[in-house]
C-alpha cells in the first residue's frame, strides 16, 4: 500500500514537472517570437514551477526512507538543495522583472500577439488539468507535497491570467490605436516576476522552518488512543505523538502496563499496538512505542498493588 502511495505520489509530482517544463518551452518560443514580456515572464513562472516540483520531489525521495534510516545530515543536504533551488527561482524572478522593465522605457512593438493568446489558452487548459489531478491524488493519499504541488499550479494559473490580461491589452492597443494599452504588457511581466520572486522566497521559508511535528486533531488522536486502549495489556495511553514524513505518518506512543510482566509480555504488547494501529489506520505507516510500567502514584500506590496482580499478564 506504502509502494503504491509512494508511486502514485511520485508519479503526479513528475507529471507537474513534466507540464510545466512543456509550457515554459512553448510559452517562451512563441513569447520571443511575438516580443511580450508578460508571455516571456509567464514562461519564466512555468520554468519557475518546474523547479519547485523539482524540490517536491527531493524531498518526496528522501521522506521514502524509514525514519530510522534518516539523519540531520540527510535532512540538511535535503535543505540545502531546496534553498539552491530557491535562489534560481529568485534570480529567475529578478531578471525578468528587470527586462520587463526596461520594455517599459523602449518603443512598444507593435508585433502581432495573437499567437501569445493562443499560447495562453493553451496554458490555462493544461494547467486546470495539472491542478484537478494533483489535487484528487493530494486528497486521496494525503499527501502534503501534492497539496503544496497542487497549489503551485493554481499559482501559474494566475500567473497566466495576468499575463493573458497584459496582451489582451496590447492586443486592444492595434484595435483601439491607444498606445498606452500597449504598456499593459510589461507591467504584466512585472507583476509576474513579482510572483516568482515570491515563489522562490516561499520556497526558502519552507526549507529552513521546516517541521517534521505536527499536531492531530484531537478527534484523530482520540481514535488512535480509543484504538490503542482496547488491547489486552495495555493499562494507560500516556502520550501520543504524530511526525509527518512525506506522505504519510509515523506515531509515537507512550504506554504503560503491568509492573510484573516480562520483558517478553511488555514486548509483545507494543508489536500488538503497533500492528493495530497500522491495520486500522492506512496513513500511518510507522508506529515507535514505548513501554512503560505503571505507576498508581502515591500515597495510594501500595492498596493497588493488589489491583495490579489481576491485570493481564498473558500476551495473546
């Protein structure tokens, strides 16, 4: 089930680079072609997607290994990868806004953008199609990098929008014989490279405050704990955490149970734990449980000694 998920994930992250790197090639051909720095910084914003995906999928990669495999080395060469990305995307961005703006201080070419329309439909075609399968997989699987992915392409929808305003506007500006019209294309391509700059800076944020913790709901935590205590041995829940690796989850659980088993009964308590939670909760693909006795407290500690003698002792 862990394969397939991971497969499937894999999978819809590629088609995200795939698409993106497709229209960045057609969005920046026919951007050069027809002189439209809002269709060139579109393309820049497709190239832009393409190499965030392309974090996505480090990560992906390494949140496959166990967590027992993993190690801070690991994790900061997975860091430092993301933040180089992040520095292309931004310097991407900068350029871009850069030649957008000098556009604004040359003659406005009065080339024929209808070929950029076009271009932009097609963008937006494929782009809602990227982001309708991106976000059915992020929901069925419960990915994070999916749901991040699937917002990544809403995000190059927008981007084409205003890139299709901006030449809709120079467009208009033949028609209409305004030559002001004409300057909505570049001041598009600055809105867009704004766009990535901020794309790339969100990418940044992410890789250096990233959290492997995160806290379940107490309606999930509850379950898991409902779960946990009907199995034989078990006396008290005492802590309950959850660590997101990827796509999916790993649990941390503190138990306590009777002084007087053995090792081997206390042992065989925590596999019966961890088997449970794992059959009856998919998400969760790794379960570390701690053993712990129990402890009445005092000053009532030794009236349940007693009490203590009659609790499970037998593993089953």
């Amino acid at each position: 089930m862990e394969d397939e998920r991971f497969q499937k994930t894999q999978l819809a992250v590629w088609g995200g680079i795939a698409g993106n790197a497709a229209l960045a090639c057609l969005k920046g051909f026919v951007g050069v072609m027809v002189q439209s720095s809002a269709l060139l910084a579109d393309a820049a914003h497709s190239a832009s997607g393409a190499i965030g995906s392309s974090a996505a999928l480090i990560r992906l990669r390494s949140d496959q290994m166990m967590p027992e495999a993993s190690n801070p080395h690991a994790e900061k060469k997975v860091s430092v990868a993301t933040i180089l990305l992040a520095i292309i995307i931004l310097v991407v961005g900068v350029e871009m806004g850069i030649s957008a703006i000098k556009n604004m201080w040359v003659a406005p070419e009065h080339s024929d953008k209808k070929y950029a329309l076009a271009a932009l439909g097609i963008s937006l075609l494929v782009k809602e199609i990227m982001y309708q399968y991106t976000t059915r997989q992020a929901k069925r699987f419960g990915s994070q990098e999916l749901i991040a992915n699937s917002r990544g392409h809403r995000s190059d929808i927008y981007s084409t929008i205003v890139a299709l305003i901006g030449i809709f506007g120079a467009v208009m500006a033949s028609y209409l014989d305004v030559s002001l019209l004409y300057y909505l294309d570049p001041i598009a391509g600055i809105v867009i490279s704004l766009m990535i700059m901020r794309m790339g800076y969100s990418l940044v944020q992410a890789a250096l405050h990233k959290k492997q913790e995160y806290v379940l709901q107490q309606e999930d935590a509850d379950d898991l704990i409902a779960v946990v205590q009907l199995i034989k041995g078990v006396i008290t829940v005492d802590d309950l955490r959850a660590r997101e690796h990827g796509h999916y989850v790993v649990v941390d659980i503190k138990i306590s149970v009777n002084p007087r088993v053995s090792v081997w009964e206390g042992h065989e308590v925590s596999k019966k734990v961890k088997q449970q939670l794992m059959k009856r909760f998919h998400h969760v693909s790794d379960v570390h449980v701690h053993v712990a006795p129990y402890d009445a407290g005092y000053p009532y500690k030794h009236s349940t000694d007693s009490e203590l003698s009659e609790l499970p002792s037998v593993i089953h």
